[in-house]
C-alpha cells in the first residue's frame, strides 16, 4: 500500500490525499496520478510505501489529562498588553 | 497554407479519418477491461486511458466535420462497420491482459511515431491537435511500457502469453503506419512531411532496442494489404456493442 500525498499549488503544503495499492512506486504513481491527479487538481504527488511511515497515536502523549491550556496560543490573553505596549510606543503628538 | 484543392482534401479527410478509427476502436476494446482489470487501481487506469482515446477520436471527427460538413458522431456512430478505416491491429478482440498490454505497446508506440509527424503537418488545425494529443499519449505510453516490463520480467505463462500475443500481432502492427491513400498528394502539400514509410522505418528502429532487451519478438513481415478497407466478425461484434445506444433511437438528443 502506498500513501499519496499531493500539492494543490507550488508552496503548498502537502497534504494526505489518500491510498492506492500498487506492486511498486512507478505503478503506485502512475495510479495515484489516475486517482488524484487527472482532474487538474494537482500540482504535484509523492507516493510513500505505509511501512515507511512511523506513527505515532498514543492518547497519553497526545492529550494530555491535565490543563495545558497555556501551551495553546489562545491560553494567554495579551490583546490589553499589546494595547498598552502601542500605546507606550506612539509619540505623545501623534496620540 | 493555401486553399486545399478537392482531391487533396479527400486525401486529408481520408488521412484524419484512419487516425480517428484507430483511436476510437481502441479505445472501446480497452474500455471493455472497466469493471474487471487485475486490479482496481488498474481498472481505473485502464478506463481512463480508453476513455482518452475516444477523446482523441473524438477532436479528430470535429475536425473532420469541419473539414468535409459531416456531423461527428454520426461519423463515430452511423457508419457499417466495413466503412471504418482502422488498422488490422485494431480488428482483435480484447482476448486477455498480456494481449492488452502487447497491442497497446504495439499501437501506442507506432501512433507516437506517427503523432510526431503529423505534428509538423502544414494543415495546421492537424499539427495543433497532435502536439496536444502527443502530451496525453506520453502517459500512455509510460503506463504501457510499465507494464509491458513486468510482463516481460514475471517469466512463466504470463511471459508466454505476451510473447504469443506479440507474435500473432507483429504483422498487423506494421498496418498502422502503412501509406494513406494518395500519399503523394498529402507530400506534395505538406500534410504529410514525410512518407509513412520513413515514419514505421523510425518508429521499428526506436521500439527494436526495448523489446531487444526485453528478449521479445519484433514486428515483421508485411501488412494485410487493404487491411483497412474490411474487418473482420470480431470488430463486426465490437461494433455492434459501440453503436447500441445510438442505434436504439436513431437521431435522438440529450
């Protein structure tokens, strides 16, 4: 089994478009060319055998029990602090 | 270019019209692999290369209406089958994958020669449609030669079977490129730049060298003479299948 991962425009990500089964990645191509690419809707395709793929899916190392709401970028409020900091940073005559 | 006098533009129109046959009837044969292919990646690959085909024909008869007033599909759909003008090659049933693979090798290498040449046509609207023709055949043929690799290489009675179908089909693939009918005519104007001779002498000497690798028989001998100009009970049968819609309500619209 081959993973296909495509690009809609150079720059893009890549991103997980799905599966095909092939004997080899010059057929794993070509096939996945047939199921994610004829349309125009790719710009670009790597196919990767599965086996090549490390996972990982553990809920103890992915969610966490506890609160790390502070890890996430919307656990810290700082609009007032930002507030304050270009208030500081404006000349008085512009203000 | 100038414009065409009336016997060169029967050539022309004779020319285009082989060319769309061939396309069109390949196409249906392979297209009956949809549904039962070895595998279900292939069986997509495989519908959609046939189904390229019958796009290809299908530019080739417009541009056969707009050449001669004839109307597209009643060129695709309501011609007997003894008035179609595709090669032997084509005349063959679909009969099993390592028979696909071996014609389609045949056929897609020696149609990719003749693309190349009518891509240098001076009808310009021909040259136009093969350049844009020869970018989609690339995958093909990339898809055939794949195949044709592993077939080769597997050994045992899938080897056997491709080298009997190679065998029986040697002969009829030399039909593709045989000389359209008033060939001195479509030189003369340019439509063809080169005989079709030289073209099959190109595309033997380009396919010699893999098939030389792969130990597999090359095409030889000589085509069925008129083999355009009638077709046998197989195709009779295909183009039954082909034209069952359209002859179950002749002229309808959708």
């Amino acid at each position: 089994m081959w993973e296909v991962f495509r690009q809609e425009a150079e720059g893009d990500p890549m991103v997980h478009g799905g599966s095909v089964n092939a004997p080899d990645a010059e057929l794993a191509l070509h096939y996945a060319r047939e199921f994610y690419g004829r349309r125009q809707e790719s710009h670009r395709l790597w196919v990767v055998p599965r086996e090549a793929i490390a996972e990982l899916d553990d809920p103890d190392l992915l969610d966490p029990p506890f609160d790390r709401s502070f890890k996430r970028p919307g656990g810290y409020i700082i609009k007032h602090k930002l507030e304050a900091a270009k208030a500081r940073a404006t000349p008085p005559d512009e203000a | 270019m100038t414009e065409l006098d009336p016997a060169t533009r029967d050539a022309l129109a004779a020319l285009i019209l082989t060319v769309a046959d061939d396309e069109l009837v390949i196409g249906y044969w392979d297209s009956e692999w949809t549904g039962i292919a070895p595998m279900l990646e292939e069986d997509v690959a495989m519908s959609s290369v046939s189904q390229d085909e019958i796009g290809h024909a299908a530019a080739l008869y417009a541009m056969l209406g707009e050449l001669t007033g004839r109307d597209p599909d009643e060129l695709a759909y309501a011609r007997e089958p003894d008035a179609f003008r595709h090669a032997p090659l084509l005349d063959h049933p679909r009969t099993d994958w390592a028979f696909t693979i071996g014609r389609r090798y045949l056929y897609e290498t020696a149609d990719a020669a003749r693309l190349q040449a009518l891509a240098g046509s001076s009808y310009e609207p021909l040259a136009q449609l093969a350049a844009k023709m020869r970018r989609e055949e690339r995958y093909h043929l990339m898809h055939v030669d794949a195949w044709l690799r592993r077939l080769a290489a597997a050994g045992g009675e899938v080897r056997e079977r491709l080298v009997a179908a190679l065998e029986r089909l040697g002969t009829d693939a030399l039909g593709v490129l045989d000389a359209p009918d008033d060939e001195a005519l479509l030189l003369s104007a340019g439509i063809l730049p080169e005989p079709m001779a030289s073209v099959r002498a190109r595309w033997l000497e380009r396919i010699g060298g893999p098939l030389g690798e792969l130990d597999l028989p090359v095409p030889s001998g000589g085509p069925r003479p008129g083999g355009r100009r009638s077709h046998g009970p197989d195709f009779a049968w295909l183009h039954g299948e082909m034209t069952m819609v359209s002859r179950s309500e002749v002229g309808a619209t959708w």
